[in-house]
C-alpha cells in the first residue's frame, strides 16, 4: 500500500477503486507469494496486475467459441497473446530466483537450513523435490495462483468499499473495534485480527449480498442420485449452487435485500458454536460462497487476514464517501460465471485529518 500512502488525498478524491484495489491486493499477495526480497520489484507487480485483467477476460473469451476452435482462439485472440507473453516474463523474471534458491538449499527439510524463505514460492519449491515440476512450470503456476488470489481479493474488498461508502454509519464501530484490540500502533497479529468480530461481519455481509460467482461448487454426476424430493440426477449432468439466491434466500436471512453490517456479529453472540459458525472464512450449508468438503477454496483465511489488514489500514487512514449519493451503491456485473463489482465507477477518498 506503498504507493497509496505517497497521495496527499488531503480533499476529496474521486478514483477508479478498483484499479486501486487491484494494486493493492497485488502487493499484499505478492509478498505472501513471493517474499519480501521481490513483492515490490515494479516487473512483478505489471505482471501480476496485467494477468489479472487478462486471466479471466481471456478465459470468458475462449469459452464462447466452439470446444474444437478453442485452441485456435488461443492462439489468436490479442488477450491470449498477451497472456502467454506474461507466463514468459514471469519465467525470465523468477527462473533465475528458483534457481538461487535450490543452490542454496538444494533438499533440506522444509524449515531447517538457516535464512529460508517462508513464502509460497518457497513452498512449492520444496513440494517439487518429491513431485518433479519444471521450472517454468513453477512460475506459470505461481502467476496463475497468485492472480487468482489476488483478484478474490480485489473483487472482495471492492465489494466492501462500496458498502462501506453506502453505509458509512458502520465506520467509526469498526474503528473502535480495531483500535481497542490492536494493543500498539501498526501491531496486528493473527490473533487480533480473529477478534474483530464487527470487521469480519462487515467481510461475510458484503460477501453475502455480492458472491464473486454466479454458481458455485461445480460438480459432474458421475453416478445416479435421488434427491429428497424424488427428482434422480442422471450421470453425465453438470450441476452447481446458484449461490447469490442462496444469500438473499429469506428463509434462511431475515430481510435478506437489506444490508446489515453487524449481522454475522449478533448471530456470534448467540452461542460458543456460532462465534465459529459464522466468521467470514466459515462455510455451512446455508453458506457456501467458499464451497464444501474436501474442495473448499484453501485460501480462504489467506484472504480474510489480507481483507483486514488491508481494511483497517484503509479506515483509519481514510474516509470514503460515493461520488454520487443519488443513484446509490455501483451495480455489479456479470462476465460468464463472474459477479464484477463495477470496475470503472469512482468513489471519493480523502485522508482523514492528522493521519
């Protein structure tokens, strides 16, 4: 978030936050990825924000041609060029770092030799002395994983944005929050960010209102499946959960198209079961934006810790208000089995005094 806290921002300020979202959930999944010795190296950070916004666009766009022309729609599409031109630059770019790395610790245990890295790429490294992968295959890898990291994050805290600019009552609530349990400026741990109770519900509320996906927990039927009410799924069938009907189902949300910031708060206090039931990195039956079982998405409590930090830097920096009160919160959008937050919409930002 270097590059927000070089702004002066001291009077209103519209910007695209989606673009300025998309820079920040880059850096800070960047330096999860890659560690701190390259997360800011500025090639990095263009690759990573140019696959971002070429990874699914291309994707959409090969999916709408006939399944035979799909490869051929790889190799011409402008967008599928400047895709497999990004896997080359991460190759160039972190070919030389892996190959640094295994000279320097060519197969010990993970954790015993002095001054490795504790990052992802790191960890893939030491995966591949048991499962052979190439090296150019680590790096196309770790940029289509970490842009898929980064973009849930962007598209989620851009959700967030735009309710907290919609509602700002819950604001100063959640500012109180996080200065009562940070115990020192700028210390935040794990454990302090598991108890900003209001923040996380603030995350789920937003979460439930705008899924990142029009269907979730993509299934084929290999084998026949009776149903409850009858119905027998035939194998061969493709099914889904269309997950933004199951957030604004109300028999399972009390005035599900109304916005309440502290409901996943007030369903916490209900009992010790429901301060874990319902944290935004939680999925039941009745929630299941992060799918189910044994493929429920792994990096879901990467990206709440990441939403908080990223939120109580924004909040206590800075207020946020919409451009445009009369016509309310940004529509979304859909791009094949995507919910986008309204990417090109403005919101004003002004730095808050003696920050």
């Amino acid at each position: 978030m270097h590059w927000v806290d070089q702004l002066p921002w001291t009077d209103w300020t519209p910007i695209k936050i989606y673009e300025a979202h998309t820079r920040i959930a880059n850096a800070v999944i960047g330096r999860v990825f890659f560690g701190s010795g390259i997360c800011r190296d500025k090639d990095l950070l263009k690759i990573t924000f140019e696959g971002e916004v070429d990874f699914y666009e291309v994707a959409y766009a090969i999916a709408r041609w006939p399944l035979l022309l799909r490869p051929l729609a790889a190799k011409i599409l402008p967008r599928a060029r400047a895709l497999k031109q990004n896997y080359q630059a991460m190759t160039q770019l972190l070919r030389p770092v892996l190959e640094e790395r295994l000279r320097l610790w060519p197969a010990e245990p993970k954790g015993e030799a002095k001054g490795r890295p504790n990052d992802f790429m790191q960890w893939m490294l030491d995966t591949t002395q048991t499962q052979p992968c190439s090296l150019e295959r680590q790096c196309q890898l770790l940029l289509d994983i970490a842009t898929d990291a980064a973009f849930a994050t962007n598209v989620s805290l851009t959700h967030i944005s735009f309710d907290l600019a919609t509602h700002p009552e819950y604001v100063q609530p959640l500012r109180e929050e996080f200065a009562d349990i940070i115990a020192r400026p700028g210390e935040i741990t794990r454990a302090s960010m598991a108890r900003m109770a209001k923040l996380d519900s603030v995350m789920k509320e937003s979460h439930r209102m705008n899924p990142q996906a029009v269907v979730s927990i993509e299934r084929n039927v290999t084998a026949p499946i009776l149903l409850s009410s009858g119905i027998t799924l035939p194998p061969g069938l493709r099914i889904a959960f269309p997950t933004p009907q199951q957030g604004l189902d109300p028999q399972i949300w009390p005035n599900p198209t109304d916005y309440d910031g502290l409901r996943f708060f007030k369903l916490r206090q209900q009992s010790a079961a429901s301060q874990h039931d319902y944290q935004y990195s939680n999925s039941r039956p009745d929630f299941m934006l992060f799918g189910k079982g044994l493929h429920i998405c792994p990096a879901r409590i990467l990206m709440s810790n990441v939403l908080k930090l990223a939120l109580t830097h924004i909040l206590d920096e800075y207020d946020l208000k919409l451009a445009d009160t009369a016509t309310g919160r940004p529509k979304n959008s859909t791009m094949g089995n995507v919910l986008y937050p309204n990417r090109e919409v403005e919101i004003l930002v002004k730095r808050r005094s003696g920050k």
